[in-house]
C-alpha cells in the first residue's frame, strides 16, 4: 500500500493552489449588506470588512484557513479526474 505522501500528484495539488488564488482574483468579490466583501472559488476563504478600516490589520481581513485547503482539495480533484479521463480517452483511441 502506497503511502500519502506517494499518492498525492504535487504537481497537481501546486497548481490547484494557485488556480485557487488566480481564481479569487479574477471572480469579482461578493459584497454582503454589511459592508463586507467575500473572496473565493469555489468557497469564499477571505472576509475584507470594508467600514471598519483601522490601523490594526486583523480588524478588517478574515483569513479562514479551512475554506481555502477545502477550496484547493476541491479544485485538485477535479483536476485529477480531468487528467485521468483524459489518459483513458487518450489511450482507447490510440489502440
């Protein structure tokens, strides 16, 4: 049996971290009635509140951790299934 650590294409599991961010930034944010705005695909992993500006920095960005390791897990399976339907395309039509 295969540990983790060997399973895991971290090549894939990099570039789904940063199409993570690239998305973010590309998908505008989602503003609430708060005055906040949200930033994220496919879960929103940042919180900028907006009216409430002050010189401390972690009284206006809320960073979740969680939602952004879910967001990257989400977008490495997908590319993962994306890749193997490929090679199983690729190679029933080479044979």
């Amino acid at each position: 049996m295969k540990s983790l650590s060997k399973r895991i294409n971290w090549f894939q599991m990099n570039l789904s971290a940063w199409l993570v961010i690239i998305i973010s930034y590309i998908i505008p944010f989602n503003f609430l009635e708060d005055g906040s705005a949200t930033v994220g695909f496919p879960l929103p992993f940042l919180t900028i509140y907006i009216r409430n500006w002050s010189n401390d920095f972690s009284t206006f960005f809320n960073l979740n951790i969680a939602a952004l390791f879910l967001d990257i897990i989400i977008v490495y399976l997908i590319i993962t299934l994306i890749d193997k339907l490929y090679k199983k395309y690729r190679k029933r039509n080479h044979n």
